[in-house]
C-alpha cells in the first residue's frame, strides 16, 4: 500500500504519492527529509529561506588574514545575510572539493576571497561552469595577483573587487556589495 510513507521498492525508498512524479532514493535518513520537505509546504518554505538568505564565504585565511573573514562574516549579518564560512583548513571526511560542492549546492551566492588562495579558485573550477544559479562575488586584497581569467567567461561571475583592508571590504558589504537574487515565482 502506498500510503505518503516511504516505502521500499527494488532497494530504493519511494518518496511520493502515487499521484505524483515519482523521487527515490536508497536511504531511509534522506527518504524521510526528503518526505518531510515535499509535503510540508512550510518546511520546504523555511528551507527556501535559509537558502535564499544564505552566503558561501571561501577563502583560505591564516591567523594574520582572520581578521577579513570575522569583518566580512560581520557585515553580511548587519544585512540579514547568513554566513556561511568556508576555511580551507582541515575539511574533514569529506574531501575540500565535495565540501565546497555541497555547501554551495546551499546558496545563491558565494564571495570568494582569492588573496593568495589558488585552493578557491580551484574548488570554484569545479562549481562555476555548471551552476549558473550561483552568483559568485570574487574579492581581492589590492596588490594581488589574481589568476581569474578562466572564470570571466561566465556572467554570474561579478567583477573582481579590490580592496585595501578589511575595513574597506566590510564598508563596501554594508554598502550593498551584494544584491539578493530576484525570487523566482
């Protein structure tokens, strides 16, 4: 019987009515989420909000750069952004690239500082080409070189902005550096 509960089928769960397209997959914890998001509108709304609200911050900032990622992080709070900060220290169990991949299947927009980072450009390498929804706002401490050639081809990629210190950057946040997407709908 198929009831809305996700139910087994050839070793994948089926996550819809039967009225509807069919969505499965082969984990209960993601069947359930997934059930959850699809027939409870206002969950799928809250998660559409964070999402919408929501900003990748990449850079890779050693203890003498901390400073830009607390000011940046800081500045996108005053402005109803939530931050969502990216160090590429340490990743964990997942490799740097999946990680990055993931959070920013997250977000509508990512700021990358690519100051003395070619770890940014690499991840972003692996994200720009295929994800036009992303709106991706490169930032560089002036004086930089800045590898950023590859990425000018692709409109969602903003105009590289420099700036002289953190101050600055975080001026230039507040100012409205960063436009929310339109909503669709």
């Amino acid at each position: 019987m198929r009831s809305g509960v996700a139910y087994e089928a050839k070793r994948e769960l089926l996550v819809t009515p039967p009225d509807e397209a069919e969505v499965r997959t082969d984990r209960l914890e993601v069947a359930q989420l997934l059930y959850t998001m699809l027939s409870n509108r206002k969950i799928s709304d809250i998660v559409d909000a964070v999402v919408a609200g929501s900003i990748l911050i990449l850079g890779r900032f050693q203890l003498e750069r901390l400073a830009v990622l607390e000011q940046c992080a800081a500045a996108l709070r005053s402005q109803g952004w939530v931050p969502i900060i990216f160090n590429f220290e340490k990743p964990g169990s997942r490799t740097t690239q999946e990680t990055v991949e993931m959070l920013a299947s997250l977000v509508h927009y990512i700021l990358a500082d690519i100051t003395d980072c070619r770890s940014v450009l690499q991840e972003l390498r692996s994200i720009v080409p295929d994800s036009p929804s992303i709106t991706v706002q490169p930032v560089i401490l002036s004086g930089q070189p800045g590898m950023w050639d590859f990425f000018k081809r692709y409109p969602w990629v903003r105009k590289t902005v420099k700036y002289r210190d953190s101050d600055e950057l975080s001026r230039r946040l507040i100012d409205g550096l960063l436009k929310r997407p339109a909503r669709s709908g």
